[in-house]
C-alpha cells in the first residue's frame, strides 16, 4: 500500500474512531435499575418525611422549609387540595407503587388520602384548603371528620374535589378495600357528586346540598344585552365547563366505575355527554362557553370572565366527548365535533396557532379584559393573573375523533421526551439532601407566588412529575 494510501486509511480510522466516541458520547448506557430505584426512593423519603404536614402537601416550599406556598403564603396546619397540591403527590406515591411494588410508597399515599379524609366537607366534596388548626384569617372548612368550622361549598373549580377524589379511589383500590375511613370516604364523595348532578347532566361550579329539578333545554344566545344585564351573582349554582370541569368529572366517574363496577357512575358520565351536547352554542358559533343559566344563555362568571365561546373550554368538550363516546360506546357523542372543529379552524386561529379563551358572542372577535376589567379587543394591556390565550389542540383533537368514529385504537401521544435521557437529567439534578430545587426565573407559576428571580425553591409538581417519570422508565 502506497504512503499515500495508508495517509487515507489513517485519516478514515481517525474519522471512524472519532465518530464513534461521539455517538457514545451522546448515548451513553441507559441509567441502570437499581440507580433509579434507589434515586426514587431517595426524593420519596425527603419529601415524605420533611416535606410533608399532617400527612399533605402544598405547591411550593422555601428550601430551608420555612416558607410554605399555595395561593399565597400558607402555615405548616394548612395544605392544598387544589393540584399540584395534595392528591398530585398522592398519586405520583401510588404511581411509584405500581412501579416499584416497595410498600413504602403505599403506606406514604395512605397517609396522604388520610389527610385528604380529615378535610372532606360535610356536603361530599373538598374546597381548596384544609387547615388543621384555625387560621389566623380565613374560612375553615365544615369537615367530616376533622375540627373544622362553618364552611361548607364542595367545589368542582380548578379540580379540587375531582383530584381528591380520584386519588381516594385509588388508593382505595390499592389498600384492598380494606382502610375503612378511605373506603366510606370515596363512596360518600361519589354519592354528593351524583347528587350535584342536573337533569340535563350538567354539573354546577360547588354544591352545599343536591341540586334542584330543572327543564331540559338546548343552548341558546342571549336575547338581551349581555354587556350590561343577565348578570347571576351565584353564578357557581349555574351549568359549568370553566377550567375542565368536564374532562376532570368525566376522568372521576370513569375511574368510579372501573373500580366499583357500579353502573351509576357510568350513567352519570352518560349524561354529562348528553349535556355537552346540548351545551353547544348554535351556529355560526358552535363552541361552547364556561357557563350557562337555566334557560341554557352564557353568562359572567367573575367580572374578567364574560359570557362568550371560549377556546379552552370547547377543546376540553371534544375532548371530552370523546372519552365519553369511547367509554359508553355511543356515537352520538361524536355528533357535536365536526361543525366545532370547522369553526375553531376557519373563523377562531390566531397568529401562532393560539387559540384566545374568548370570543365575542355575534361578531366572533378575540375578546379581553384591560387593566381596567373592561371589555376591549386589544389583549395588550390585559391582566397578567389569567390565561387570556391557549395552544390549540386541534389536529390532534381531529385525530382522536377519526379514530373514534372509525373503532379505531387511540392515536399514540407523541413522545414529549426521550425518556433515557430524561431520567438521566432528573437523577443528575438531585442535590446532595436529594431534592429537586427549583430557581424562579419570572416565569408563570400556579398560584402566582411573589418569588424574586433567583428565589430557589421546592416545587410539588416538579417532584410529582419526576417521580413519575422515573416509574414509567422503571415499567
């Protein structure tokens, strides 16, 4: 072989050589077994057994646990029910049970529903808080079981009482039906849910007692000036879709029926498809709105939340419905979807792919608020404190109605994340007290916390998620 050609074959070699250690270098041998579950149960333990107060949990934390965050600041006898509080990390326990088998974590989830029990409303439900001593302002719940005061509203807002009791469900399920205070708990929840239930299906914002009779009635515009006249001070006793409501009663009731086996349950979901049905605005809109009054015209909910079709709302209904038609069988609830998701594509997209939470009811337009809560068509000065715009969902709302309609199986979820390389990150990213911290940087968080960038915390959804993620790589 002539010089030069070995120069060649040397110059290959290298390149080769070089080329492979990079691909090592950019795939390195998947995070063993026993690394991750020792990395699992590492984060479990601190967050169990510092972390948590009477058994639950909050959003947030300082990193020396001195400062507690909800909705604002929150006392070490105070935790949240509202996600990413309580029943989020309940169920991330129960999760890493399923993965892990350890009983650890079951007991730690049985501790979290016994929490969650102590605060049950006398009514059924859950409000956003349960405080195990008397606050120093505020109202304390009118619990069950625990020493509460005088307050009594079941709330269905933000899934408070949905997470509560899905996560009571199944740690029911995974105790063996055997924990006698979780067990009546859930069943009793259940009952007062069914008992919110209207007529025509629909479900109100909270409850304090079963709902009243009401007529049957399909969705209509209001027929006066909705600007100035119609307002319903209660308007949580009203029809309600505001922040999921119907995706996450939906998730409760079939989660109550794959575990009970009672045909209650499936019937109640059965009739909240039958509500969204009706719920649809006629066209030219036909989307839905956040809330309806008896006779079935949008209304105001709080004084930044109009009557009007709104973008997030009518994503969750498809959604919805889907689920509803899968679960039941029945195509008619497929019905609604075509004439909505013709309408939110040709005549609501905005620039970006966006869909705004509001459109006004007769012109259509993107509908805000000011600094000043007045309505206006310019989002530029709008309030920071709410989500005035969404991402749209709709080719792959589109997919899953296909699928549906044609008895197809649903339609894979692209994969968010590489999930080697992901439990990679989440185990590098344990301290040294085995903590996930997190370092405010302005962004957006639940509950609005007034953090200074910089501010490192621990955050109950970071930690939910990872140890989630860190099961499904172990499953």
């Amino acid at each position: 072989m002539s010089p030069s050609s070995n120069a060649v074959w040397a110059g290959f070699a290298l390149c080769f050589a070089v080329d492979v250690g990079f691909a090592c270098a950019q795939e390195p041998e998947s995070p063993r077994r026993d690394e991750v579950v020792r990395a699992l149960k590492q984060a479990a333990e601190y967050y169990r057994n510092r972390v948590a107060s009477h058994g639950g949990y909050v959003y947030y934390y300082s990193t020396d646990l001195t400062q507690r965050f909800g909705e604002g600041k929150a006392s070490a006898d105070t935790i949240f029910v509202q996600p990413p509080g309580t029943p989020t990390v309940g169920m991330a326990y129960l999760d890493a049970f399923d993965a892990t088998g350890d009983a650890f974590y079951l007991d730690a989830a049985r501790e979290t529903a016994e929490a969650l029990v102590y605060g049950q409303l006398r009514s059924g439900g859950w409000t956003q808080v349960i405080h195990f001593a008397k606050p120093a302002a505020g109202r304390i719940g009118n619990y069950r079981k625990g020493a509460g005061g005088n307050w009594d509203f079941s709330s269905l807002d933000d899934d408070q009482t949905q997470a509560a009791l899905k996560f009571l469900i199944k740690t029911d399920k995974a105790l063996g039906f055997q924990h006698a205070e979780i067990h009546e708990a859930a069943l009793y929840g259940l009952d007062a849910l069914l008992q919110a239930q209207f007529p025509n299906g629909a479900f109100p914002q909270g409850w304090t007692a079963p709902v009243q009779p009401r007529p049957v009635r399909a969705a209509r515009f209001p027929d006066y000036d909705w600007r100035t006249e119609g307002k319903i001070k209660n308007y949580w006793d009203e029809y309600t879709l505001n922040d999921g409501l119907a995706g996450t009663v939906a998730e409760v009731l079939m989660v109550a029926h794959q575990v009970y086996g009672d045909e209650k349950y499936k019937a109640a979901l059965a009739r909240l498809g039958d509500f969204l049905i009706l719920a649809q605005m006629p066209e030219p809109q036909p989307g839905w709105c956040q809330q309806y009054n008896e006779a079935m015209a949008p209304i105001w909910a709080r004084k930044f939340e109009p009557p009007a079709i709104a973008g997030s709302e009518s994503q969750d209904v498809m959604e919805t419905l889907i689920k509803i038609a899968r679960y039941t069988g029945e195509s008619k609830y497929l019905d609604p979807i075509p004439a909505a998701l013709r309408y939110l594509n040709t005549r609501c997209l905005l620039p970006g792919g966006q869909l705004a939470r509001y459109y006004e009811l007769g012109t259509n337009k993107p509908l805000y608020m000011d600094g000043g809560y007045r309505l206006t068509y310019d989002d530029s000065t709008a309030p920071s404190h709410y989500g005035w715009k969404h991402p749209a969902r709709l080719d792959a709302i589109a997919d899953a109605y296909r699928a549906a309609r044609d008895g197809n199986a649903v339609p894979p979820v692209a994969a968010a994340l590489d999930l080697k390389t992901e439990v990679r990150r989440i185990i590098r990213e344990l301290d040294q007290e085995r903590r996930w911290v997190s370092t405010y940087a302005g962004e957006r968080l639940v509950g609005q916390p007034k953090f200074q960038p910089g501010f490192r915390y621990l955050s109950s959804e970071v930690f939910s998620r990872n140890v989630e993620t860190l099961g499904a790589y172990l499953r």
